[in-house]
C-alpha cells in the first residue's frame, strides 16, 4: 500500500483547468434558472479577466459561499467527472483496488473540487483556499495557493495523516512545477507533460505518457 497524488488541471483533466471548466459551466446552465441568487452569481460570472483565472481570485470577491459551494456539486456531478479521461479513472480504479491512500493535490480552488472526493471515491482533496468573511469570499486567498513548493508541503502533510511516508508514495503531475513533489515521491509519474517537463522526464528516466 502506498500513497497515490495526482495533480487535476492537465493531469486528469487533459488541456483545461477546473476553474475555467467551472466558468463555463456556470454561463451554461444558470441561463435555465430563474432564482434572485443564480442572476447575481452570473453578472458576477460575467465579469471574470480571462487572464486572470489562473493567477488571481479577486474576482470571487463578493460571492456567497454557500452558493458556490451548491453551484460546485452540481459542476463536479455534471460536468467534471464526465471531463476525466477514462485511462485516468481505471488508473484511480487500480490504486483503490490495491488499497491505496489516494487523492488530489490542486492549485485549484479547493471550494471547487472538493465534491471529487466522493464522486471519485478518493481518501482526500486539497486545493487552493479562498478567503472567506461573513459567509461571503473575499478575493483574498486563505494561505498560500497549492503550486511548486506548496504542493509538496501540503501532499507531505495530507498523506502523513493517513500513516504514509511521502517519500515512499507515488504522484502523478504534467507541469514543470510539479517536478518539485515528483522528486519527492518514490514513484513519479508524467502525464500529459509540457515541454520543460517533458525533457527533465527524459532527463531522470520518469515514466511519462499522454493520456487524452
């Protein structure tokens, strides 16, 4: 038994990210709702930088939590599950049924994805905090987004609960900052790499493969 980490944006969710799946989503079908609370969420959703999905969350600045927490039930249920490839759910299937630990470690907002972790049948999901005041998000993070560094930290933390040894545990990535927690683990492994990750794959002797 081991510990299995697997990063989501471009590793099991192959050229897009859960935050920008989740704008989406939410344009899509908050047109069918007529509630006060659902055209509020989506003149908030409209005025979202697209250059800024990745980098700053200032524009979940205002919004209810509690309504994106619902909003993300129904994303993760609808739309996010049916986004995973099937390589990459047989892979999960596989490392339950050796009785691994698994889980997610993601830079994306952990109110997003949090739901993945009965959907997917998974130990653990952790993700980016965002700030939260008076039942309303801030815009702010809460700590420090889970990238690079981060992500070996909180993976060292999440799988120490379980009774694991990060240095014994496997962890699936397809950044190049993910090559900080892949160095960590016994058992890397690339998927869908970009280019510099690709070559300090080959570099290392990393197994890597595209899974689409």
């Amino acid at each position: 038994m081991i510990a299995a980490i697997f990063d989501l944006d471009g590793t099991l969710l192959p050229g897009t990210s859960a935050e920008k799946e989740f704008i989406r989503f939410a344009l899509q079908t908050g047109k069918q709702t007529t509630p006060e609370t659902i055209r509020a969420f989506l003149s908030w959703v409209v005025r979202i930088p697209t250059r800024g999905v990745q980098s700053n969350k200032t524009y979940f600045g205002g919004v209810e939590m509690d309504l994106l927490a619902e909003m993300a039930e129904a994303f993760c249920g609808q739309r996010l599950t049916r986004r995973i490839p099937t390589q990459a759910k047989r892979l999960i299937a596989a490392h339950r049924a050796a009785g691994d630990c698994l889980g997610i470690v993601s830079g994306a907002p952990q109110l997003l994805i949090t739901p993945l972790q009965d959907l997917l049948d998974l130990d653990f999901v952790v993700g980016t905090k965002l700030a939260c005041k008076q039942g309303r998000l801030t815009g702010d993070l809460d700590g420090l987004r889970v990238s690079g560094p981060e992500k070996v930290r909180q993976s060292d933390e999440v799988v120490r609960t379980y009774g694991f040894d990060l240095r014994e545990s496997a962890a699936y990535g397809n950044a190049f900052d993910d090559r900080f927690l892949l160095a960590a683990v016994a058992r890397p492994v690339v998927v869908n790499p970009d280019g510099r990750l690709a070559r300090l794959a080959r570099k290392k002797g990393w197994p890597s493969y595209i899974c689409s």
